[in-house]
C-alpha cells in the first residue's frame, strides 16, 4: 500500500483516501478538515524494543507549535462525540496524533510512555496518573515515549498542590533536577500554567 499516496492530501484530495483500510471514520475525518488545513499522514504505534512501526494507530497533522494545544482542546470537543481523541504527539508541538477511542489513557498505551531510566514502565505511568487523576481531574494534551503534559481541570488547594509537587518530585525527578530547580517553583509553574508536564531523560 502506498500509505503516501493515501495520506498526502488536502480537502480536495479527499476522494483518495480509502478510510476503511485507514480504518478511520468518515465522521472524524471530517471534524480534522474542518478544523485543520495541516497535511495528514498516517500514525504508527513504535515498538520502542526496535524502534520501528508496529501497526497503524490512527492519523496525524500536522501543525504549529503556537496552535497545536489550541486545535486539540478544539477538536477534542468535536471527536468525543464520534469515539475519537486528539493529542500533541511530538515534543516540537508540530504534529496531533488522533486515534479510536475516549479514555485518554489510551493515548499513554498507543505512545508507551515510560521513564524506562528511573525503572518507570508504561503501567506504572498509567497508574500513577490514573490515581492522580481521580483527585486532581485533567487533560492529557500531548503525549510521547518518555514524555506526557496535562491540562488541570481544577487546581488542586495550596496545601494539596505543595502534596501534589511532592509527589510528582519523586515519580518524576527531572522535572525539578532538570526544571524548575525546587519544589516551590514546580509548584509556581503550575499555577501559572494550570499544566504539569512530566519528561523522564
């Protein structure tokens, strides 16, 4: 299959693309347009083992880093209604992944997000975010192997967030070794950004 041919296209070219081979629905497709004039390739799961393509995920677009967190909250609103969910898939913020699917742990599945190097493997993330979540409700707006960023939807209270710093300091050391330098300025950071986003090196 030239997946090329298939993916390279703009709203004119939309009569190329064989969406059920894409296996990608004709609804959600039609919400990307919509909304984004940006090139449309395929999306690949990477078998992190090998570092190579290991099955088809979904779709990709690309994007600016100055709107990529933009169009995805904007698309979000739109693809939940068909089963699908967007996310920023690369560190540049230059391209959205958008895959089958609402639970936005999933994204963490499709994108075996780790920190591999402090012995955190991809369901330990997915657990520790899922407890997380379910005291502090977010987003997860992007997402990559060794890296994930979240939209709170509530902040937590003082007290909680300085708990909160705490622990995200001991799950993930780098983001004040390598970040913000203490606790108190993680702390600051997501205050003013009402985001957390954690990368393991």
């Amino acid at each position: 299959m030239d997946w090329k041919k298939l993916f390279s296209f703009r709203k004119s070219q939309e009569k190329e693309l064989n969406l059920q081979e894409a296996d990608f629905s004709k609804e959600a497709l039609a919400i990307v347009q919509r909304n984004s004039h940006g090139k449309i390739m395929p999306f690949y799961k990477t078998d992190l083992s090998s570092d190579e393509a290991d099955g088809l995920a979904g779709i990709c677009i690309e994007t600016s880093e100055k709107e990529s967190e933009h169009l995805v909250l904007k698309l979000n609103q739109e693809l939940q209604k068909v089963n699908y969910q967007a996310f920023i898939c690369d560190y540049d913020q230059k391209e959205i992944g958008i895959i089958k699917g609402t639970d936005q742990f999933d994204i963490l599945k499709v994108q075996q997000t780790n920190g591999d190097n402090c012995d955190i493997g991809n369901e330990n993330v997915i657990s520790k975010l899922k407890d997380w979540h379910g005291r502090y409700p977010f987003i997860i707006i992007g997402a990559d192997y060794d890296w994930v960023e979240m939209r709170f939807q509530s902040m937590p209270k003082d007290k909680e967030l300085k708990g909160l710093a705490k622990e995200i300091e001991k799950f993930c050391p780098d983001i004040v070794e390598q970040g913000t330098g203490t606790i108190s300025g993680l702390i600051q950071d997501m205050k003013e950004t009402g985001k957390l986003l954690l990368w393991w090196d």
